[in-house]
C-alpha cells in the first residue's frame, strides 16, 4: 500500500497548478434566467408607442439594462415602452406613453413626468415588445412617491 506523503514542497507545486488551471480554464456562463412578465404590467399598454426624447415636461428619469438570457450580454437597440400615472396624464393617456431604444451597454434611460401614486402605490409601467425575443411587462413600485427616479431590468429570451 502506497503512502501519499505531502511535502511542503509538493504542497506549494499542487497550488501553483490548480491557480493557474483556474486563470486558463474559460469562465462558463451562470445560465442567467429570463425576466417574467409581471401582473398587472400590460394594464393600459399602447402598441406601437412612439418612440420620443422625453415624455411631457420630464422631471423623473425612468432607467434599466437589457440583456439576453443565458449568458447576459447586453442588448444593444431594443425598444423599451414606459407609461405612468404622472403629474401630467393618467396611464392610458396617449401623452402619457414613449419608448426609447437601449444603447451599446444595454442601457436606457427616458425623462418623463413626475410618477404619482395611483390606486395607492406609486409605480411605473414597462414593456419590451419588439418580437426579437418573448415580450415582456414589467410593473416596478417605487420606495417613495417623492423619488425621482425607478429602474427595472430586463432579460429576454428569444422569442
């Protein structure tokens, strides 16, 4: 029967190996898992909103990412719709929709109107709705209906 004996010497040569395996061996993807719809999301959805610079006379900023499910990579081009129940309009107000497209991050950011609270929780409404991947609504509540900023985050699967 074989003895393993562990010298300080085979100790620091077996680390040495596993470190630098680890620095060459590729990263594998986390399987990042696609956003669900959430209830109540599509409540008032205009297909085919514009898609503008700002919505109304602006004031909040509504922000996010857009990414591709499995490995995350960021979506670069895609049409996010934002609607509200804001200073200016209600949430099936035609004023009160837009959408942007994300940049080469997958980010986007639209100004719109001050969001107001309406049936009690101040909230916003999202969608990703182009057909490239699954459609998504995504219907985000704020912390306090005195901030002036929301975001939410979308990973799509194809569609």
């Amino acid at each position: 029967m074989s003895k393993l004996l562990m010298t300080r010497r085979g100790l620091i040569a077996s680390g040495s190996a596993a470190l630098a395996t680890s620095w060459t061996v590729p990263a594998r993807a986390a399987g990042v898992a696609p956003t669900r719809s959430m209830r109540g999301g599509s409540n008032n959805y205009r297909p085919g909103a514009p898609i503008v610079d700002r919505i109304g006379g602006g004031g909040f900023w509504m922000s996010g990412t857009v990414r591709r499910a499995g490995d995350g990579a960021p979506l670069e081009g895609q049409r996010i719709q934002i609607w509200a129940h804001t200073t200016e309009g209600h949430e099936r107000d035609a004023r009160s929709h837009g959408a942007t497209l994300t940049n080469a991050k997958g980010e986007f950011r639209l100004e719109m109107p001050q969001i107001v609270p309406a049936f009690g929780q101040a909230h916003g409404h999202l969608a990703y709705d182009s057909g490239y991947f699954k459609t998504v609504f995504l219907r985000p509540l704020m912390d306090s209906s005195r901030d002036t900023s929301l975001s939410a985050h979308f990973v799509l699967e194809p569609a």
